[in-house]
C-alpha cells in the first residue's frame, strides 16, 4: 500500500474515533432530566377512580 493510501486511511479512522468518542464521553457525562413523577400528585387517593 503506498503511503498516502496509509496517511487517509489512518486519519479517517482516527476522525471517526475521535467523534464516537466525544459522543459516547457525552453521553457518559450528560446530567439527567428530571422525570416527573405521575403518582406523586396521587398519594392522598387511597380508592381507583372508574373511568
């Protein structure tokens, strides 16, 4: 293989490392969203309500 061949192949390989890395260190490091909680505004209903 001649070395341009080598020189694009290595460096599109390391552009794809480089940018599944960021995403895979910002998914690792991204604060969760707060998830409301649907049963918190039921807890003073004790009995189902028909529907």
């Amino acid at each position: 293989m001649k070395t341009e061949a080598i020189i694009v192949m290595v460096g599109a390989q390391g552009i794809v490392v480089a940018i599944a890395a960021y995403f895979f260190y910002k998914v690792l490091t991204v604060k969760p969203k707060p998830e409301p909680d649907s049963y918190s505004e039921n807890d003073d209903i004790t009995e189902r309500q028909d529907n």
